[in-house]
C-alpha cells in the first residue's frame, strides 16, 4: 500500500513538473512569433518572405521621397494629413498617397530579372537613366521610437506582362518584374498626388463665414458645440440665416477643385476695393486657431451661359496660385437678404411656458402649458378657469408661425411701422419660453431663464389684401401670406378642448335615449358585460343588439364636438325643444368625502337652422358646440332587433 501511495505522488509531482515546462515554452513561442510577426511587418527578410518588391508599416511611414534625374519630390506626414514639403510647400492628397503606399507594399514579384539567364540590361529595364523613379519610404521602426526603417525601390519601364513594370529592390539590388505599376502616381506626383480639393476643411467645422464683395459684406455666425445654435446673420443684420442656403454654400465651397497650378504666391494681397466677379471668403473652423481666407477672381467669363467660368484662386493656407474652373461666383448669394431665413419664426415647443393672444375685439386668449411625465399638455383659461385646451390646434398653431413663409422682407427700419398696420398692430401673439440657465459653481441647476417674443400682425385693407409682421424690438418687418391672419382664432372659447363628455365604462350605470318619441333605456354592469333594455319602461333585453349597444356607449363616452358656438342666441332658443336628449348615469369615487357618488351627465342637441348642423350643449355649462349631422346621426342608430339577439 505504501508503494502505491508513492507511485501515485511520483506520477503527480511529474504532471505538475510537465504541466509548468509546457506553460514556459508556450510562453516562449508567443514572445518569439510576436517578435517575428513585428519583424515580418517591414524589411527585407519580410518582403523576400511574402514574395514581394518591398514590404513596410504604413502606418509607421511618415516621408516619402521620389527622385528621378536630379528632381526630388518630398512628402511628408502630419497627423492625417500628407503634404509636399519639396519643391514646394502644399497640401497632398490624403487618400491618394495612401493608395500610393498600399500598392507599393503589395507589389508581387512574378519574375527575378537574370535567374533564366536574361540580358536585359538596367537603362533597357528602365531602372537607371531618365526613366527610372527612385522611391524611398521611412519612418520610426515603431510608435515612439528615434529608431527609424528606410525602404528603397527603383521602378522602371512597363514590363510585357500585363500591368507589370520592371523594379529594382534597393536593399540587396535584384531586379524584378512586379505585379502592379505605381508609375502613375509617380511620374507627375505634385500633379496626381496634390489634394484637388480647394478647401479641406469639413462643411460641419465650419463655425463662422464672412464674405466680402464689391457692393458689401456678410458676416454669418453658428455654434455646433451645446448649447447648439443655428446659422445666424450678425452682420449688417441680426436675424437668422437660411439652413438650406448655408448648406448650399458649404457645399459649392467644398466642391471647389483646383485644376492647374499658375505659380508661387510671392506676396499674398488682396486688393481694396474688390474688383467685380470676385469674392473674399473667411471662414473659421472649430479647433483651428487661425481662419481661412480664399480670394476668388473670374478670369475668363463662360463661353456660353451656364458653363462654368475660369477662375484664379489662392488659399491662406496654400502657398500656390491655383486655376479652376467653377460658376461659384454667380452661386453665392451677393445681398443679405438672400441669406436670411425665409420662415417667420423658430419657437421650441418643447421650451413654451404660455402663449397670450390678443385682438382688437375679442377677450385675450391666455394658454397655459403643464407638464406630466415629459408629456406636454395645454390648458385654455375661460370665465377665469382653466379647461383642457385644443392640444392639436395648439401645436398648429406654434408650427404655423415657424413655417409661415415670408414673401418678402419689406422693411428693416422700426420707423415705417405705422405704413403696415402695425401701430397698433391687429393682432399680438406672445410666446413666453423658459430655458434652464447655466448651472451654478456647485454643479446645481441655475436659475430658469425667461425668454418672451411677441408677435404683432398688421392686416391693411385695399384692393389687395396684405399681412404684415414684425417682433417686438426688432425692426425686421415681414410681408406674409394673408391667409396666415384669418388661422389665428382670437376668442378663448375657439381653443377649448372638443371633448365634451369623457365616460370610463367602469363607472357607467345607464344610458337614456329620448329621440323622436322613443325614450330608450339601457342599463350597464362592467363586471359582468352585461345590459338591459327597456323601451318606455317596458324591458326590450332580448332584442338588444350587444355589439351595437356597445359602440353607442363608446361614441357617447368619448364624444367630442367640430367646433365651438360663439353665437349662442339662436343656439339656446333651439336648444329649448331639443331633437335629442341623453342622460348618463355613472357612480364614481367623490375624493372629497372618499365614498361612491352618483352623478349624472345631460346632452342636449337641436337642429340649426336650414339643417346643417346641430347644436349641443351640457347641462351646467352655459358653453355650446356645434356637431355634424353624420356625426350626430351616429347616436341615433338602431340599437335593437325585432328578434332577440345572443350577447
């Protein structure tokens, strides 16, 4: 026994022993194939290896050099960017020398030029005298390192195979045929490599333009950083600028492409005054300490109208004279005006506190808003007391008065007011908004800020009607459409809620029908579902259609109005012989004394005069509404059978 018990910690100790050796070596075959997998990344062992010319870390390559018969070109490496740093100094094309380097490492090597006992010599290979193009990639071994790598290629002439030009490596001097020619972006490199684009600044940094002309200057202003804000005019105007305008000229701008270099700018000036046909751009990009300024000239008119005309174009950060070809001249808008937003308003909904109408007749309109869970909600005040408000019909109206369209910008100074109707005006629509001020020092939130813009609308009679607007303190006054003025309603009762009888079928307890002579009685149990007819106190159960009774009560529960009466004479004489009444009897939970209570609930309707609608009116409210006759005829379908129905 004791043997065994000694063999069985012999042969433990030993899986323990073997287990640690195997765990060491796997950690040393890591290391190593690590270090081989960072050594295969560039170098000449590497490219032999992957049977290619040459093979680097692009990632690690920040100068570029091309020689060819005494000409150098350099490009070297700035964060994401690449830019030419020999013969001249400007911006390359990022996208471009990437390709450049990515087809470079993968150059294959389908043929070793002397193996098969070739005589091509290096000038009939095009890899010595004019034709050849020294290419030489460098750059630190790895990130952070003073250490650097330098890969050399010569390319030459094309080779008869397909897409291939003979190649010399630099490292060890073999030449041969490779897979793939980069010749075409270096024989002409400042050419091919050179960023076309005008502007590279992105659209969506830009924060600030300023354009200058021969006949005057707009400056536009936006934040894209919270609390964000909005293209805006600051000069000579301050009002809002047009999105669509600003998004169109971004675009033009950025769409610009240079197609020929005329020279070196020896002294950057810009003359003053502008010449016509020409325009001075400033643009400020976020993050970026010093604006960009571009100086457009027109050359060349268009041969023909609508083709683009020749312009001569310089960059403050591009040391070249550039030519292109463009018609941004004629699409840059040359007024103020033609910045400007063309809608009348920008009003946050989420943001409004209370909205105040007045007229010239009617009682002020006073909205209140209240909200519950995130959700906004709107209250009107009648007689002193606030009722749920039309929350639709407020909602159109704060969209109204952002989208109302502006069809012309009729004057810009407050002394011409009275020309308009708008001293005093004929109506006043106040928004009160709140926003939540920046929070104090302690991180708590700051104090609410109170924002309040007021509308006035001038209305001037004549042979053709016009509407005009302004803000209080501004002097903008605007010509709109006139059939804004009339989707104003001025009385408070004009923006009350429809709904005029809300029921939970839980409280229900009976519904009465009296209508031409019937009087029709329905008595309800939510427990059960269940109903019982009576016609003129006799029971008419069986013959009581469920599935219409049902509907009847859903109408009835919910039942709102088209409109509000405002004239209500004739409304309450006719309501005095009613076409229909309805009762409901619920009993629902008094808070006040915390038992059940029963309350009833009148409807009465009459037809209008000539037929063509009905008025309606709750009993204890002295408010009447108007109701269509489809609408009504809905209350009066048949709810029973002559044979008895099912449940």
């Amino acid at each position: 026994m004791g043997e065994k018990a000694g063999l069985k910690r012999e042969r433990k100790r030993m899986r323990l022993v073997t287990t640690t050796v195997l765990g060491v070596v796997a950690i040393m075959l890591a290391v190593a194939i690590a270090g081989l997998k960072r050594e295969s990344r560039s170098g000449l062992s590497s490219a032999a290896e992957a049977s290619v010319l040459t093979r680097f870390d692009s990632e690690l390559v920040d100068r570029i050099t091309l020689k060819n018969t005494g000409k150098q070109v350099v490009i070297e490496r700035a964060g994401l960017y690449w830019f030419f740093t020999e013969p001249e100094m400007d911006r390359a094309d990022a996208i471009a020398v990437n390709a450049l380097l990515d087809q470079l490492n993968h150059l294959d090597t389908v043929d070793s030029i002397g193996e098969k006992g070739e005589t091509l010599s290096a000038s009939d290979m095009g890899i010595e005298g004019d034709q050849a193009i020294e290419v030489i990639v460098s750059g630190a071994v790895e990130e952070g390192s003073s250490k650097r790598f330098e890969n050399r290629v010569t390319v030459g002439l094309p080779a008869p195979r397909e897409n291939s030009v003979y190649a010399r490596r630099g490292e060890d001097g073999k030449s041969y045929v490779v897979d793939g020619n980069p010749r075409k972006w270096i024989e002409s490199p400042t050419e091919v490599l050179r960023d076309a684009r005008l502007i590279s600044a992105s659209p969506n940094a830009v924060v600030q333009i300023i354009l200058r002309n021969s006949t005057g200057e707009v400056a536009l202003h936006r934040r894209i950083t919270a609390p964000r804000q909005d293209w805006a005019i600051v000069e000579p105007l301050q009002v809002w600028a047009c999105r669509d305008v600003m998004d169109e000229l971004l675009a033009n701008l950025s769409a610009l492409k240079v197609t020929s270099v005329e020279g070196a700018i020896t002294q950057r000036e810009i003359p003053t005054p502008l010449p016509p046909d020409s325009v001075v751009i400033q643009m400020q990009v976020y993050g970026v300490e010093q604006p960009l300024t571009v100086f457009l000239k027109q050359i060349e008119a268009p041969a023909i109208e609508g083709a683009p005309a020749l312009l001569e174009a310089s960059v403050s950060d591009r040391p070249l004279l550039f030519g292109l070809q463009s018609r941004i001249l004629e699409q840059i808008p040359s007024e103020p005006n033609d910045y400007r937003n063309r809608t009348l308003a920008r009003i946050p909904m989420a943001a409004l506190d209370s909205i105040y109408i007045q007229s010239r007749i009617d009682p002020d309109v006073v909205l209140k808003s209240k909200k519950a869970d995130e959700t906004l909600s709107w209250d009107v005040n009648i007689n002193g007391k606030l009722v749920p408000a039309n929350q639709t019909q407020v909602a159109e109206l704060v969209s109204a008065v952002n989208e109302a369209a502006i069809l012309e910008f009729s004057s810009d100074s407050a002394e011409d007011i009275a020309e308009y109707g708008l001293a005093p005006p004929s109506r006043r629509i106040a928004f009160f908004m709140k926003f939540p001020g920046p929070p104090n020092e302690d991180g708590t939130p700051g104090q609410i800020q109170t924002v309040e813009r007021v509308l006035n609308l001038g209305w001037i009679e004549g042979e053709q009607q016009r509407l005009y607007a302004n803000f209080d303190g501004e002097d903008h006054i605007y010509q709109l459409d006139p059939s804004f003025f009339g989707s104003v309603a001025t009385h408070p009762l004009k923006w009350r809620s429809l709904t005029v009888l809300t029921i939970n079928p839980f409280h229900l307890r009976s519904i009465r029908r009296e209508y031409a002579g019937e009087n029709l009685a329905l008595n309800y149990r939510y427990r059960t579902d269940t109903w019982e007819a009576f016609r003129s106190g006799v029971e008419v159960t069986p013959t009581l259609d469920i599935a219409s009774a049902r509907k009847f009560r859903d109408r009835l529960g919910s039942f709102t109005a088209s409109a509000w009466s405002l004239s209500i004479g004739n409304a309450l004489e006719a309501l005095q012989n009613p076409t229909a009444v309805f009762t409901i009897e619920t009993e629902e939970l008094d808070p006040a004394r915390g038992d059940k209570q029963t309350r009833l609930y009148q409807l009465k309707f009459a037809e209008a005069p000539g037929g063509r609608f009905y008025y309606g009116k709750m009993e204890g409210s002295p408010d009447v509404f108007i109701v269509q006759n489809d609408k009504f005829r809905e209350l009066l379908r048949p709810l029973t059978t002559h044979r008895s129905v099912n449940p």
